[in-house]
C-alpha cells in the first residue's frame, strides 16, 4: 500500500511540470468525513464537517478522455466522543477532532459535451497527507485524565498520518467558467499507527506491556469523505 502511495505522488509531481493543453481550475468546497472504527464486534462512526480549497488541471488524452492531477488543502473538525471508546482500551473523551490534510488527486475523466457545457465522470486515487490531528477537551483513558489540552495524534503515535483514498464522482463544465464536482474517497490504509514503538508501560517485574499495540491488533480506523465544490476553469 505504500509503494502505492509512492506512485501516486511520483505521478502528480510529474504531471505538474507539463503545460501542454492543460485546463486548470480552482475552487472550494464542504467535506463530510466519516472515521470508521471496528473493533471486536464494535462499528462506530465518527462524523466530522470540513472545507476544502485548491486546484487541478486536465491534460487531454482524446477527445472524451483527459486525465486531472491536483493539489488541495482540506480542513475537517467534529466530535471525538467515541473515536477511543474501543473495548478495555477505552478513553471517555469529551472534545473535538480537528484535522488538516494535503490532499493530491490523480483523477481519470470521461466527459460528455451537451449543448454548450460538459458533463463527466471520474475516478482515481488521492494521496492524503496528514499536516496536523489534535483532541482538544477532557480526556480520560487507563486512569489518566487531560482537561482542557491538545492531544497531538501524530507526535503520539496514534494516528497514521499517510492515507491512500480511492474514489470517484461526476460532475459538469456549466459554460467555459464554472465547473460543480461531487464525489466520494475511501481510504485505504488503517488510521492507526502502525509503528510498534508505540507507548509502552512498564510493570514493575520489568515486563514491557505495549497499550498502542493491544490497540492496533484489535482495531482499525479508516477515513471516508463525501465532497462537493465548485470551481473556476481558466
């Protein structure tokens, strides 16, 4: 999944430097994202609202066939009440998960003219990077209690900051200006880290007991995200 992670990225740094017949856009738009979490017979969903804004461009193949990389910032925040609530391992959480991500997309286009505009469909992959996920609100978990602080996810080892999302949408060209897209990712890696160098507690026989690795081994936490946005074309 990493090296799948690689091409992306490779791919969309390689695109930027060609010109050729490309069309870009720019625009900005609302994010629903929803942070899955399984865990021995538990499903819960964490639902977060966000914006997002950046640009693509689309390089023609053919006449109906282009392909669109691009560079977004995304910015999402929702209640984190029952992201840790997982089994023996559970925290009480009373606050919000804010997060801020760079998205690159790698879009695959078909598009129809109608009468003066264009209607299309697209998929493809987007390489999510995580810039910053932090709790803020009081936190209990394993007999330790934060009021009022921030939790960084990522300096912690909680979270897993690289994402591949896989997705597509559809979307319409109204004249030569204005461009509406919706569209749904999946992602694909498990938002958990997955560094066993996790935190660990010592006992005091001296015997290591990993809590972030009980945890890994017994959940997964995956990153879904419906948008919708508008765009100029230039």
């Amino acid at each position: 999944m990493k090296k799948a992670l690689s091409i992306v990225l490779a791919a969309g740094l390689l695109l930027a430097g060609t010109d050729a017949f490309a069309q870009i856009s720019v625009g900005a738009g609302y994010s629903n994202v929803s942070q899955k979490i399984e865990a021995a017979g538990i499903n819960r969903t964490v639902v977060m609202n966000g914006l997002y804004a950046g640009m693509d461009y689309s390089i023609p193949i053919s006449a109906n066939i282009s392909i669109a990389p691009g560079l977004y910032y995304e910015f999402s925040n929702g209640s984190a009440d029952k992201l840790l609530n997982i089994g023996a391992a559970s925290a009480v959480l009373k606050g919000r998960l804010e997060e801020h991500y760079l998205d690159i997309p790698f879009k695959f286009m078909f598009s129809i003219p109608f009468q003066g505009n264009k209607f299309f469909a697209f998929a493809g992959p987007t390489a999510s990077i995580g810039l910053s996920s932090k709790l803020k609100g009081d936190i209990k978990v394993l007999g330790f209690e934060l009021k009022g602080d921030f939790l960084d996810m990522y300096d912690k080892n909680i979270f897993e900051s690289m994402d591949l999302m896989l997705g597509g949408g559809i979307g319409a060209d109204v004249g030569k200006m204005l461009r509406v897209t919706m569209g749904y990712n999946w992602g694909m890696f498990n938002r958990l880290n997955l560094d066993s160098k996790g935190s660990q507690s010592q006992s005091e026989g001296g015997n290591g007991f990993n809590v972030g690795q009980l945890i890994r081994d017994n959940a997964t936490i995956n990153r879904q995200q419906f948008y919708i946005g508008v765009a100029v074309l230039f």
